[in-house]
C-alpha cells in the first residue's frame, strides 16, 4: 500500500511534490486501480500529506490572528422593532428587508412528524426566491504546488469572530449590491477567464433553522496571474488547511464543506 511510509522515504531523499504525486500515480496504474476522474482527488491525497512547500505553520497562525487582533466590529443587540431596513410585515407575517431581497423570518408549522414530537411551530430563515448563494474556492499551482485563496472572513455571528473561509462567500443579493458595498472582487477576477471547474454542483444547508436553503459549490483551477483580493485574503496549501481544521473552531462551515468535495 501507498502509505505515508513512502512519504517519509520521499523526504529524507529530498522528494518534491512533483515526484510523490508521480510514484502515487505510478502505484496506483500498477495496480490497476487508477481512474481519469478521480485525478484531482489523488492530488489531494498528496498535497495535505506533507509540507512540500516547508511553509512555517506558525507564521500562518500569526497571520490571523493578526488579522482577527485588528478587527475592532462591535455587535450589540437591537430590539427587533428598532433595527434600520428590517421590518415586520404584518400582512404576510414575516420579518424582511426593505429591498426585499437577502432573507425572509418566516414562521413554519410542522405535522405528521417522526420527530421527537409530531409537531411543532418554529421561525425559519428564507432565503428570498430560493436563490442561494455561491461557496467558491480558487485553486491555483505556485511554484508547482496546488495552493488555495481563503479569506480569513469576519461575519458577526462567528464563534470566533474570524473565521477561514472560501474565497467567494456571498448570496445572490450580495453579489448584486442589494446592500450597496463593495464589488466583489473575486468573481471579477477568477470567476469569469482562465479557469476551469473541478467540482460545481449545489450542495444543501441545514434545514433545522434554514428553509430550504442550498449553495452552490464551485471549485475552479486557476490557471492566470494571481493575486491577494484584500488584506484579509492569503494563498495556503491543502496540507495548511488540514492544520487550521484540526485547531478547531478557526475554520468556518463553508469552507469545511467545500474541503470536503475535493
């Protein structure tokens, strides 16, 4: 078996990521056992195996929490009936936004359940039309190496305040400027030239709070010049983002799921 054994040989002889993904994919055609499709996944398989770009972890770290020492949002509670652009519409029940776009607060009865109880009332969040949003990851090789945009993005009700996320994060509403910000910089950039997708297919979200809520996950190899969107953005390696994961609460949902298609 191609075991990390054979990574271990693979360092002391001084082996690039190059050569490991060569004997990888050498084994498995020997063996019989290798498939076109599934090519993006043996590189995967390599790239989080080893620090092949003999990046200091610890300078990564310092990196956020650099960036999450230097937010200074504040989140303070509003009574609902006080807040600006959210109202109750009282003849469809619902909490919305004045552009009637981003979401819905809907209440939702459920009967004839199997559930711990057979029914029950409960509010949802409705995204507004059932647009979704768009969870998007750049992959791009730098110097031979598959490297990945993450955004060490700020959203208010992150546990951790910031969290490593994908390198498009955002609704349908968002990406129109319903909210009246700032372009986003990363559709125009690497969503539109020079890529080509791995993975695109829409991917479901928790249905205990959010009413039918879905998406869509897209994964594209870049293959024209790179840059850093922002200051809050950062290139890391597959092998990075395992070690961000197993800290725990540093990596956000999206980007967790979306990990887990490649």
């Amino acid at each position: 078996m191609y075991t990390k054994i054979n990574l271990q040989i693979m360092k002391k002889i001084n082996a690039t990521y190059q050569d490991a993904l060569k004997n990888y994919i050498h084994f498995l055609k020997k063996n019989r056992i290798y498939q076109n499709k599934k090519s993006i996944f043996y590189e995967n398989n390599i790239e989080k195996m080893f620090n092949w770009t003999n990046v200091d972890f610890k300078k990564t770290l310092r990196w956020y929490n650099k960036i999450k020492s230097s937010n200074k949002s504040v989140v303070k509670s509003v009574h609902l009936e006080k807040m600006k652009k959210w109202t109750y519409d009282n003849k469809k029940g619902v909490i919305k936004h004045s552009s009637g776009e981003f979401f819905h607060i809907e209440g939702k009865r459920i009967i004839k359940s199997d559930r711990e109880v057979k029914s029950w009332d409960q509010p949802f969040i409705k995204q507004v039309d059932y647009k979704g949003g768009i969870i998007g990851l750049v992959r791009s090789n730098i110097k031979g190496i598959p490297h990945y945009l993450i955004d060490a993005k700020y959203e208010p009700g992150n546990y951790n305040k910031i969290q490593i996320s994908p390198s498009l994060q955002a609704t349908y509403s968002n990406l129109n400027r319903i909210h009246k910000g700032e372009k986003n910089t990363v559709v125009k950039k690497y969503f539109s030239t020079n890529y080509k997708t791995i993975r695109k297919f829409w991917v479901t979200e928790d249905g205990g709070r959010l009413y039918l809520k879905r998406n869509l996950h897209w994964i594209i190899q870049y293959n024209g010049n790179i840059n850093l969107p922002g200051k809050t953005y950062k290139w890391l390696t597959l092998w990075e983002l395992d070690r961000f994961i197993k800290l725990g609460s540093l990596v956000g949902p999206h980007l967790r799921s979306i990990l887990s298609l490649v």
